[in-house]
C-alpha cells in the first residue's frame, strides 16, 4: 500500500541525490532546501525528515552562516514550532542565494509550506502571522 501510495506522490519529485559519503556540502544543501521549501513539512516521510536533518546540521555547523531567531519576531512558532525548521531553512537559503529575505515574502514561503502540509491548516495559522512585524529582517 505505502509503495503504491508514493507511486502517486510527487511531493518526493526534484529531491537532490543523496551526497556521497553522506556529507553534504554548500551546494548540495542549496539545493535540497530549494526543494524543501516546494514541500510540505510531512512530504516524503524518512526521505524528508533525512533532508532536514542533514541540511541543519550543514547549517549548525556552518562558520558563515548564523541563523537567528526571535520568538517574539515569530509569533507563530509559540503554536507551530515545527515551522522553525523551514524558516532556519529559508533564512539559510537566502544567504546562500546571496539575499536577504524580506519579511513579507518569507511569510508567503512558509505558508506555501504550510498549504502543503497535511497535518497544518492555512486558516488556523494565518491570525499568527498577523501578529508577526513586517519590518525587514
């Protein structure tokens, strides 16, 4: 049934092949959160979670990267935690795009995530992201 079910899944379309040795690297990461932030939070099961794994800990341990977040920037993530991790993502993407982020178009990203997450409703995280500043990060 599961192998049936992912037949018809195009969540998992467009993954970049695993890195070699399993060591990803700048341009590897590029490309997986790319791919990560056309999917939902709960897209491609293990495959999914394997990516978010490896891609924060590319970013954890990063020397040029520093991801910062303020829970009070965020509302949203006091209800929906598990959105850090694709915003940590956005926010790491576009610094590797060589951009920085404006507010408004990082909300509209997350809730492209969040459309395509079957377990989040748009409408009941929408009022969370009114409460969030619009000021540029």
């Amino acid at each position: 049934m599961l192998i049936t079910t992912c037949l018809f899944c195009w969540g998992c379309q467009g993954v970049p092949a695993w890195p070699e040795s399993g060591v990803a690297d700048a341009d590897w990461v590029e490309k997986a959160i790319a791919w990560r932030l056309q999917t939902g939070l709960d897209a491609c099961g293990e495959t999914g979670k394997a990516v978010d794994a490896l891609t924060l800990e590319w970013i954890a341990a990063s020397p040029v990267i520093r991801v910062e977040i303020t829970t009070n920037e965020w509302p949203v993530l006091r209800h929906y935690p598990e959105l850090k991790i694709p915003l940590i993502q956005a926010l790491a993407w576009g610094y590797l795009r060589g951009f920085e982020w404006e507010k408004k178009a990082l909300v509209k990203t997350l809730r492209q995530v969040i459309r395509k997450t079957n377990g989040l409703k748009n409408g009941r995280v929408r009022p969370y992201f009114k409460q969030t500043p619009t000021r540029m990060l």
